[in-house]
C-alpha cells in the first residue's frame, strides 16, 4: 500500500510499522531529489501549509519551511510571539480564522502535550505534529530512524541507547516508539531523576552507567539538557552532569567498538557532548539534518496525496 | 475478449535489434547521447536497448532510470499517492541527445510528467523517445514517439500488459486484453 493509515502524523505511537516504512521508503526518493541540481518537484503545488510555531524553534522550522518549499507547496509561516495569541485568542480560533484563508495543511509546535490531537479533532486540515511539550516529535523520530538506516542498511536488531535528559524529551518518546516499531532495542540512559517513573513498561532497558550504555550500543543517540523545562533543579550543576554523563572522545575509545553518535540538536557543546566527538567522524548529526528535509516532504507528501 | 497477442519473444527481438540500429543511424558514436528508461517498467527496455548496442556497435551508451512520480499531474486525483520508484542518473542531461525509452505510450501524461522531471537535470539538447508499443488514437496530449515497436488500435477499457521473462514469466510476451474491474 502506498497510503498512510492516518490523516494526520499527532505522533509515531498511534501509526502503524507500515505507515513508518512507507514514510522511510518515500524519503529515500525525497533524499534523490533534494540532491539534484534542480532540487524542486512539483507536487504540492495547489497546497497552501501553515507553520504554526507557538515554541521556539530552528532546526525543525526551517527544516518544516524547505521541504514545503522543495514540494512547491505555498507557505506561511505563524509564530505566536508577535501575533494574537497573545491578545487572548484560544488555539481553535487562532487556527480556524489561518484556515479560512484556505490553507490545507498546518504544521504545529505547542509546548503543551496533546494539542495537535485537540486541534486534529477541531479543525479541517491535516495536522503535523512538530513538536507537543514533553511529549512527541514523531518528525524527528522518523529522520533519526531514516538516519540509522541509510547507515547500517536496516534498523531492526540494531541497538539504540537514548542517552541524557529522558524525562523531558520528546525526541525520547517518539524515537522508543519508531524504533521498537522497526524492531530495534532500546535503552535509556541518564541520571535517575531525569528518568520517567514508569519509563521500563515501554519495554526499554534502563541503565545509568554511561559508560555500560555506551559498551551496549550501535548508535547512541544523545539528547540536550532541556533547561526551559525544568523548574526544579534534577542535578546539581551541568558541569557535574558533563562530568558524569558528557560524551567525549576519551571515552568512545575505551569501547571495544566503534559506535554511531547521534543528536537531535541544538547541541550544548560540552555539556552533553564534546567537540571532539560532535565534529568526529563518529557523529552523523548533520547527516541527520539533511535527512529531516527528506523525511518532512516524504510526509507532507504522503499526508497531502489522498484525494480531498 | 480473449486475450489477444500483440508481440511474441521473436517480435520483441527484431524490434530491439531495428531500434538499435535507427538509434546508430541517428546518433552516429553515440558520443553526446544518453539513454533514459522510464520508470517503472521503461529500465527493462532500456538494459536490453544498451545492452544490445554493446553488442551490435561496441558502444557502451550512458544510460539511467528516470523517475517522474513528483511530477504527475494526477496527485490528489487519486485516491492515494502513487509509490515513488528509484531515479539513478548519475550524469548530467546539459548539452545531451536524450532518448527516453518506456514500453507502452498511451495517454502520454507519463512523458510529459518524465520530461519535466528530466529538466532538473539540466537542459537538454533534443529529446527523444521510444516505445515498444503505441496505443494509437489514446493521446491526451501531444506527444509522439520517434522510435515505435508496433501500433495497435485500443479501447480505454483495454491493457497492454508486457511480460518479460527475467520478471518470472514463461516468455517475453506482449498482450492485449480486458481491464479487470475491482
């Protein structure tokens, strides 16, 4: 089949392993295109996409804008700072009144948890998730399961370790659900307070020592301390958290392999991760960028193909 | 209607060889041509074409598989999105005699949608194409092949089905017969 069992991508847990292959495999004609000298096809030229970001964001938006661009899709782009949210407009509205200038597609952002679900309910148009608080950013779980693929051949019964602040990452979420989708281990890694309580009934393994995630692993895919998110202190300081659980060089060379480093970006240099292994050949973290463009239009693709 | 038989494996043959010679008297040594196999069922014709032309001329012609998915002019006509195949062309059209070969022409929305696609690989200095099987009468737009197997007269409620030996059938074969409804 060649069609998403959704109307909408809220998050990676509630597609099928089907849904998610057949996004991987379209991005992969996706990554042709966008390697081509004329970079641009186009299929979604009578579509008009909102990108709603009600968070901040880089990577993601403009990563979002260049695949709706390469699919010739028209675009306008919203960020709650500057409009009439902040007059005290609800999410329905701010949204109905977006879609009353026939726009066919809205791409959100929201620091709350559920909100593309409530607005999926609420609104006609197809709704992508980019991003719901704490809780999925399945975009970002697909790039990093393309990711892994383009660089092992296949992601089933390779190992995956989810290294740093667990508890308040979205990344984490979506990607425990891809890849086990895909039929990868999973295993989590970081300090006990930035583990969510239940996290084992995932079906992941749960490790605190680095170094022991890291001798486990293929790829270890190491997540930002998400600071706007915490209101408590989970550790004492960042430096003793670099020191404990920073990745660098010294350590991928007292494993007896060489494993795959990933991160969803923005990277805190020397917190989480070195410069001496972000910059190393160990790292595919620009890779993984380059494949967010051709994972977003294989989606937006797909989403916007149905007949309306 | 039975199923009626257009081209038999010998047919198909002497076609291959005719086509590779016109593309000899044509294209003298081949030294600005590339070879261009609509997907998804164009490659197989084309291996064959390319592989013959070593054979008959001792050229080795650059040769890729085309794509034109993203360019159809059906989407969101349909009720899902047709699946995308592989484009491999790992050359630039710039400047090229571009032969586009497919097996069957028929409303010839896939050539247009194929030469748009193509366009991305730069801007070609003439463009060609070959089918093995024209289905006359059928065109929505105007496109005519410069290399054609056979013509056959067809109903919209007609297949032209290809059937080649390396995808597991008896013989290379072509056929005419009756869509089947769903």
């Amino acid at each position: 089949m060649s069609q998403l069992s959704t109307k909408h991508l809220l998050g990676i847990k509630n597609i099928t392993e089907n849904d998610v292959q057949l996004i991987l495999d379209t991005a992969a004609s996706f990554k042709e295109v966008i390697n081509r000298p004329i970079k641009k096809v186009p299929s979604l030229r009578d579509i008009t996409i909102a990108n709603i970001f009600f968070e901040n964001s880089t990577r993601t938006r403009l990563s979002f804008e260049l695949a709706e661009k390469r699919l010739s899709a028209d675009v306008v782009n919203f960020s709650s700072s500057n409009s009439s949210v902040k007059k005290g407009e609800t999410l329905v509205d701010t949204v109905n009144n977006i879609l009353a200038m026939k726009v066919d597609m809205v791409v959100m952002r929201h620091a709350s948890p559920g909100a593309p679900h409530f607005l999926s309910r609420n609104v006609k148009a197809n709704i992508v998730n980019a991003g719901d608080g704490t809780h999925e950013h399945p975009t970002q779980a697909l790039l990093d399961a393309f990711s892994i693929k383009e660089k092992f051949g296949d992601v089933a019964g390779k190992k995956v370790a989810i290294i740093g602040d667990i508890l308040h990452s979205r990344v984490a979420l979506s990607n425990i659900f891809c890849l086990q989708k895909l039929g990868a281990e999973v295993m989590v890694c970081g300090p006990i307070t930035l583990l969510p309580k239940h996290i084992k009934s995932l079906g992941v393994q749960v490790e605190l020592d680095v170094k022991k995630a890291l001798q486990w692993c293929d790829v270890a895919n190491v997540l930002r301390i998400q600071l706007e998110r915490q209101q408590i202190k989970y550790f004492p300081s960042l430096r003793e958290y670099s020191l404990y659980y920073g990745i660098n060089k010294k350590l991928l060379s007292e494993l007896d392999k060489e494993i795959v480093i990933m991160h969803p970006g923005p990277i805190n240099r020397g917190v989480e991760l070195n410069s001496d292994v972000a910059d190393s050949d160990q790292a595919i973290i620009l890779d993984q960028v380059e494949n967010g463009v051709a994972v977003r239009m294989a989606v937006l693709y797909l989403l916007a193909g149905a007949r309306n | 209607m039975q199923k009626r038989l257009v081209l038999d494996e010998g047919q198909i043959q002497i076609i291959l060889r005719r086509f590779c010679h016109q593309l000899i008297e044509n294209h003298d040594n081949f030294d600005n041509t590339v070879l261009l196999g609509l997907q998804p069922r164009g490659p197989i014709v084309l291996d064959k074409i390319v592989k013959l032309l070593q054979e008959i001329a001792g050229v080795k012609v650059p040769s890729g598989y085309l794509d034109a998915t993203f360019h159809r002019d059906d989407f969101r006509r349909r009720d899902f999105p047709l699946k995308a195949n592989e484009t491999k062309i790992d050359f630039l059209v710039e400047g090229k005699k571009v032969i586009l070969v497919d097996d069957v022409l028929y409303k010839g929305r896939s050539v247009r949608a194929a030469m748009d696609a193509m366009i991305a690989f730069g801007r070609p200095q003439k463009v060609e194409l070959m089918v093995l099987v024209d289905r006359k009468l059928t065109r929505d737009y105007p496109i005519m092949p410069d290399y054609f197997g056979t013509k056959v007269h067809t109903l919209e409620s007609q297949y032209v089905v290809v059937e080649w030996a390396e995808q597991g059938y008896e013989k290379d074969a072509i056929w005419l017969t009756e869509k089947v409804k769903l």
